[in-house]
C-alpha cells in the first residue's frame, strides 16, 4: 500500500515537474516571440518610413520638375508671341517700303514725262513761231520727195526698208481716231496717207522708236523725211498727255488749213 502510495507521489511531483517546465516553455514562447515580433515590426515599420520619405521626396522633386517645364513653357509661348510679332511688324515695314519704292517711282515716271513735255513744248515753240504766220500746204519744198537718205543711219541706203515698221491698227480705236492734222507737218493729205499706213493716234506716234521713225520717213511717198524733220514724235507726246502746243492750238482754231 505504501509502495502505491510512494508511486503516487512520485507521479504527481512529475507531473507538477512537468507542469512547470512547460509553464516556462510557454512563457518563452509568448514573451520571447512578442519581443521578437515587436523587433520585426519595429524594422518592418522604419523600413516603411524611409519608403514614405523617399516617395514623398521623388513627389516634391516631380512637382519641382512640372513646375520648371511650365515655366519653360511659358517662356517658349512668349519667344514664340514676340517672334511672331517682330515678323509682322518686318512683314509690315517691307510693304510699307515697297509702296513707298512704287509711289516714289510714279512719282519719278511723271516727273520725267512732265520734263519730257515741258522741253518738247521748249523745242517747239520757236518753230511754231516762226511758223504762226504761214498755212502749211502739205507739200515739201522741192515739190516731192527728198533724195533717199540713210534714214537708219546703218551706212546702207535701202529705200522703203530703212528701219523697222511701227505697230499699225486696222482701224481706229473705238472708230475715232485722233486728229492728226494737229501735229505740225501733218496736213490733210498726209493724215490720210497715215490712216493708209496704219497710225491713227497720238499714242502711236509718241511711242515710235529711232528706228520706227526712219521706217516712216522712208515710207511717206511724197513726204519722205517729215516725220524726223517736224518733229512728230516730240509733238505728239504732248498731244497725247492732254497738252497743245501754239500750232495745235491754230489747227483747232480752224487757222491753219
């Protein structure tokens, strides 16, 4: 009986052994993984924070970058605004000077032509005067044509190819042609020999060329010569810009033929 009882005791100091060492085993277990856990959060928790901060620190530095391209941006808008400004404004300065050069030049061109007309008026007037008196015949001194002469001044005498022939209309423009018989030299005869050729205004007459003007003179039976020798050209200039001259004058006048 003793014996069992012995067995007894020694089982429950086992037990109560048993008990105790797992007791510490399990508080090892909880507090040494609580201390452990609480490194491991400990870690994982700076870990995170440095990752906040890097993030935190690559938005600042992204926000910074925006910033900067905005600028830039804008400062391309404006170098873009001021150049398209400065091309206007040189677009605008080159058509200004261009309508200046143009005006200038018309300008220029009619001073010319009024300088033109003024010494052709200069050159006829002393002809004209000596001339107020006398009616034009149509006819040349010698009663027909002058000697054939080199009227192209080439070295050849080619009768009627002296020259080059002057553009001639059919007809007169509009049906009315300019009354030539205002031109000094241009009698009624001779009007009508220049319809025959094709001349019918002033315009065509004060266009004509050195060498148009040896064609026609060549070419005006019975008047060769009149056209270089009255100064047609020079007359007809200034008919043809609305002026007279004295012996235009007498010709309206009816005081000629």
């Amino acid at each position: 009986m003793f014996r069992d009882w012995g067995f007894l005791i020694s089982e429950m100091v086992g037990l109560i052994v048993l008990a105790a060492l797992l007791g510490l085993l399990a508080g090892w277990l909880i507090f040494g993984g609580r201390k452990t856990t609480t490194v491991t959060s400990s870690g994982d928790t700076g870990e995170a924070a440095k990752l906040k901060a890097d993030l935190e620190a690559c938005g600042k530095a992204r926000a910074d970058q925006d910033k900067r391209i905005a600028a830039l941006r804008e400062d391309l808008d404006t170098a873009r605004d001021e150049r398209d400004a400065a091309r206007k404004e040189l677009a605008d300065a080159q058509r200004d000077a261009e309508r200046e050069a143009a005006k200038a030049e018309a300008e220029a061109a009619d001073a010319r032509r009024r300088a033109a007309a003024e010494a052709a008026r200069a050159a006829l007037t002393a002809s004209d005067a000596a001339d107020a008196a006398k009616d034009d015949n149509d006819q040349d001194p010698a009663g027909g044509d002058f000697h054939e002469q080199d009227y192209d001044k080439d070295g050849v005498v080619e009768g009627k190819d002296e020259g080059i022939k002057p553009e001639a209309l059919t007809e007169a423009r509009g049906g009315q042609p300019d009354d030539l018989k205002q031109i000094k030299g241009i009698g009624v005869k001779l009007e009508k020999l220049c319809h025959k050729l094709g001349f019918f205004h002033f315009d065509q007459l004060a266009n004509w060329t050195d060498q148009e003007v040896a064609w026609v003179d060549a070419n005006l039976e019975g008047f060769k010569g009149r056209v270089s020798r009255d100064k047609w050209v020079e007359q007809a200039r200034l008919l043809a810009d609305g002026g007279e001259t004295e012996f235009s004058k007498r010709a309206k006048d009816g005081k000629v033929y």
